[in-house]
C-alpha cells in the first residue's frame, strides 16, 4: 500500500487534517486543495492517504483506487461492508500516528470526498475510540449509519461541515442530507451548505472550509 502524501507545515505543526479521496482518484488529487488551505492554516499538517487499487462491481469490475467496492447503486448503496472496515482501519492508525507524534486528538481533523467521505463518516462516529476536532463531509453520504440506533455520548458533539452540489448525480443531494439529519437529530454540531455544482469541488466551497477551521484552529482552543 502507498504511503500517504505528507504536506508539513513550516514551523512545527500543531493541528492536521486527514483528506480522503473520492473512487477512482487517488492522493495527489487534493493537494491543490491542502496547499491552499495550508496559506490560511499555516501550522496544520496535510495528510493524504491512497486507497488501494480493487475491482469496482458498479464499473464493470474494472481495478481502480476505492476504499471500498459498490455491489449496486439503488435503491441505497451496497457496499462491501469488509473492505469499508479495512479503509476504516486504516484511518484509525493514521490517527493514531498523529496523537503519537503529539498532536491534541481535538485538533485532529477528518475529510473525505464522495467515498472518502463515507470512510471518513464511519470511523469518526462509530471506530474512533476518542475525540476529534471535527469531520468535512464533501458530496458524500454514510452507508454505515442506522437510522434506528444512537451515537455515543462522547460522539455527540462532534462537529460536522457536510458541503454538496444540488445538481450532483453521483451522490444524489438527498444522500448527503440524511446523514446530515441523522447525526443532526443526536445534538451534533452539525453544518449543511449546497453549491450550484455537480460531483466536483468548486473554490467558494475551499473558502468555506478554511473559514471552518480556522473557527476551530485559530483560537488555539480545542473544538
């Protein structure tokens, strides 16, 4: 497996940012993105993991970068629940490796893409033992969430930024909104905006996300 891409900040870091790609990309797709929220957050660490390179079911079973296979597509997705929990895994020990190098868990955040965002959702809630600072959900949806079961207590205040394109087919909006609703009906501290865009990433959404962490990282004080 590849390591992950490592953006270091210039003087010592004191927060980071875990970023997950979407299907089929792989770790340098946001670099641009890291290397420019990087001049707004100049001590945060970038950290940009590689999905391993499987057959995707949905596209023809064709080998290409996933955190997980997609059996079908409606009416919700089904997912390979096994490989999920391996790219969850994954991220865990990254984590861990950043808490060991002696970053506050508070100032540990999660992002994640389309199907990143899926793995990013799932470990923060239901795999991450601890605290975090927070998640960045972008175009993505939770497979993993029961509408009928709770989050943990110590889950409950997590706060979660959820961006979305009204006009994307991939992950329809309503995908994104009911994870968002799910965790919003448990009393986290959740935040929904939409763009006028498809499955893409567009600069006024860059700018909203260094707005958010800067709300939770300029201070020095944990989210």
């Amino acid at each position: 497996m590849n390591d992950p891409l490592v953006l270091h900040p210039t003087p010592s870091a004191d927060a980071c940012v875990i970023w997950l790609h979407g299907l089929g990309a792989d770790r340098y797709d946001f670099l641009p993105v890291a290397e420019a929220l990087q001049e707004r957050l100049p001590s945060t660490r970038f950290v940009l993991p590689q999905a391993p390179t499987q057959a995707v079911t949905i596209n023809g079973g064709w080998a290409m970068p996933s955190w997980y296979d997609i059996l079908a597509m409606s009416p919700a997705r089904a997912i390979n629940r096994e490989q999920l929990e391996a790219s969850a895994q994954q991220l865990v020990e990254l984590i861990a490796a950043q808490c060991d190098s002696g970053l506050d868990p508070a100032r540990i955040f999660l992002a994640g893409f389309s199907q990143g965002g899926a793995v990013v959702l799932h470990t923060a809630f239901l795999r991450w033992p601890g605290r975090l600072g927070g998640v960045l959900a972008l175009s993505t949806y939770a497979p993993t969430f029961d509408g009928d079961s709770q989050l943990a207590e110590d889950k409950r205040g997590l706060p979660v930024l959820f961006l979305h394109g009204t006009l994307d087919e991939v992950v329809p909006p309503a995908l994104g909104r009911a994870a968002h609703d799910y965790l919003a009906a448990q009393s986290s501290e959740v935040r929904w905006r939409e763009y006028p865009m498809a499955h893409e990433v567009l600069p006024q959404e860059i700018r909203d996300i260094a707005d958010w962490l800067e709300e939770r990282l300029g201070s020095g004080q944990d989210a």
